[in-house]
C-alpha cells in the first residue's frame, strides 16, 4: 500500500501533525466541542501553514469536508509535506493546509457530519436555511433512498426501484435531485441542516483572526467518489464562469458545470464559501474541486444507503461491515488508485502554486 495513506483518522492527524512540524509549518489544532470519535478520543481540525500571516495571496489546500474521503486529501498533504521543497514558495504568498473539515465523519467512517449534515451543502448564509429544499426526486424516493428497517430483499429493492426511477428522470436529473441536498429529512441522505455548523465556523473563525490582509486566494478541495476509477476531474462551478482564463491554465482534466457530462451536480452551500463569502468577502477567489473517481454513482449511493441506516439506526461499530464498505467506495484499497492520487494531487497543487506566483 501507499505509504502516504493511513488505516484510519488518528493514525492520519499524527502523521499530519508530525510531517508538518518537520517542515517547519505553523500549526493550530481546532478542537470540536460536544463530540468524540470512537475510541472516544476528542477531534480536531488541524491546520499547518506556511509564510506570513498579512501575506496578500493565501493558497488554501483542504480537504476531508466529506470525512470519508478525507483519507486521500490527507495522503496528498502528506506527500506534499514530506517533499523539502515546500519551503521554497515565493516570499508574497502564505499556504494553508486544512487537514479534515469532518473528523467525526473521517474518525466514524461516513461521508456526514455528528449532526448527520453534508457539509459541502452546509456553508450557507441565515437566510438560506429558511427556505424548505427538497426536489421533487428526493421526495419521490425518500423511502428507497432512507430506510427505517433493514429491507427485505435490500439488494433487489434498491436495483429495482432505480432502475423504475431512470425511467421516469434523466441520468442528470435523478442526480442532481437526489445529491443537490435537502433538510426536509434529518436522518437522511445529503442533509443541509439548519444552521452553519461548528466545523465550518471555527475555522472561518480562525481564518479571520489569522489571515487579515487576504486580497487573492487559491483554493484546491480534494473529493473522491466521483468519476472515472483513479481519474481526476477538475471541477469549476458556476462562480467561476468569470475566471475563464484560469482554469484554461489548468490543462486537461478540466470539467465546467456547464458542460454537458458534468460528473457532479449544481448544489448551494460547498466549501468555497468558507474563503470566498464567509472569511474573505473582499478577496478575489480562485478555485476548484479536485475529484478523484472511485466506483460508479450506484454503488458509491447503495453504500451511502447502507452505512447511513446502521449508522443512525443500529448505532454500529466503524469494524461493521457498511463502514467497510463505504471506505472502500470512497478510498479503495488499492495500490495503483493511490499511487494516482498521490501523483495527481501533487501535479495539480505544484501547478496551482506556480500560476498563483505569476498572478
Ligand atoms: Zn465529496
């Protein structure tokens, strides 16, 4: 195995704690209040930088906003690290790696929050959360998609019930209902919450306190889950329509949200938000999601499906067989996908930086 990527959450944060002070990194440990991971160990967002503070260009590296997925954001931060020349970055410029947005989530195997919350549609203003969302897919399909009993023929219900439901929807559509969020449904999939959740609001806390002359920010997320098996897709949503030129400058890989085969699906509330309208109103934002491939979306959704019904439901172990699954479809044990993250996260931050030099 790769030997950037860890067995679980704790074994990731020393490994990021202690390749970041080798550097010569800062570092600042976010602690969660009210939650514990499973060996009942306090959580933490834990942040490491380099450069000034009052630096006018701050690269951001995040990732782990989906916990699960956090393992391969964490491999490529490790990675990063462990090469001495990380020092070596231009004088004006301050980088930033946030390690896991949800450690509960990464720490308990599942792609949510303690709060059963997505954060990655969470990072939204008041009045946002006012507003009732639900697509009419979502409504449709609740039953199928959040179970309250072990079904009965668990396989072949789900199969059937989305092969009946591509009848009825285009591929898009059924993707965009079912994964844009929703908080009509507490307990289930891609829940959006009612309010800002304490993750996102502690480090754009810090961030404030931190970083008070940001004018230009660079931001990489690291997803996986969707796409091509141990492909990398470059994703720019619809706010970056403006910067063109910059994700040009990014080479292939590149996929807008207005391109017809658009992996993902236009949602509110993704981790952007937390440097582009929360800490940083003023500064100008440069960013994507990194998303690396896994399985298909069918599989990657009946293992979503499975780990959050014994996870709410039957309050299981992360040693039971749904936790298994879901860090398989979102970080395969397999030497050659990692090798790929490994290679692509740092082809892609080392281009970022080199384009954020010249700006
Ligand atoms: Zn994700």
């Amino acid at each position: 195995m790769n030997e950037y990527f860890s067995k679980n959450y704790n074994e990731s944060r020393n490994k990021f704690l202690e390749f970041s002070k080798k550097s010569g990194a800062n570092i600042d440990s976010l602690e969660l209040k009210k939650v514990l991971g499973p060996q009942k160990e306090k959580l933490f967002i834990d942040i490491s930088y380099f450069g000034k503070k009052d630096a006018s260009k701050v690269f951001f590296h995040t990732s782990g906003i989906h916990g699960v997925e956090g393992f391969a954001g964490s491999a490529i931060q490790l990675s990063i690290l462990k090469n001495k020349f990380i020092k070596l970055f231009p004088k004006d410029i301050a980088i930033v790696f946030i390690h896991i947005i949800n450690p509960y989530g990464m720490a308990w195997l599942r792609r949510w929050n303690e709060t059963n919350i997505d954060l990655n549609r969470n990072i939204n203003s008041p009045t946002f959360f006012k507003k009732e969302k639900c697509s009419q897919v979502y409504c449709k399909l609740n039953e199928l998609l959040n179970p309250y009993n072990v079904p009965f023929n668990w396989n072949l219900s789900f199969l059937f019930g989305g092969i009946k439901s591509r009848l009825w929807y285009s591929k898009q559509r059924l993707k965009t209902g079912i994964a844009s969020g929703q908080n009509f449904f507490p307990k289930g999939l891609f829940y959006i919450g009612k309010e800002l959740e304490q993750g996102p609001k502690i480090i754009i806390t810090w961030l404030k306190n931190n970083f008070k002359n940001t004018k230009q920010i660079l931001h990489i997320d690291v997803h996986t889950g969707l796409g091509s098996y141990a492909y990398d897709t470059l994703l720019f949503d619809r706010e970056m329509e403006e910067k063109y030129n910059f994700f040009k400058s990014m080479g292939d890989h590149v996929q807008r949200h207005i391109d017809p085969n658009y992996i993902a699906y236009n949602t509110s509330g993704i981790c952007r938000n937390i440097f582009s309208s929360m800490a940083f109103p003023k500064a100008t934002y440069y960013g994507f999601t990194q998303e690396f491939g896994t399985y298909s979306n069918f599989k990657v959704l009946k293992a979503l499906r499975k780990e959050n019904y014994y996870h709410n439901w039957e309050k299981v172990n992360i040693k039971h067989d749904s936790k298994k699954e879901l860090l398989e479809v979102f970080n395969p044990q397999d030497e050659n996908w990692q090798n790929k993250i490994i290679y692509r996260g740092n082809i892609m931050f080392n281009k970022a930086l080199q384009w954020f030099s010249f700006l």
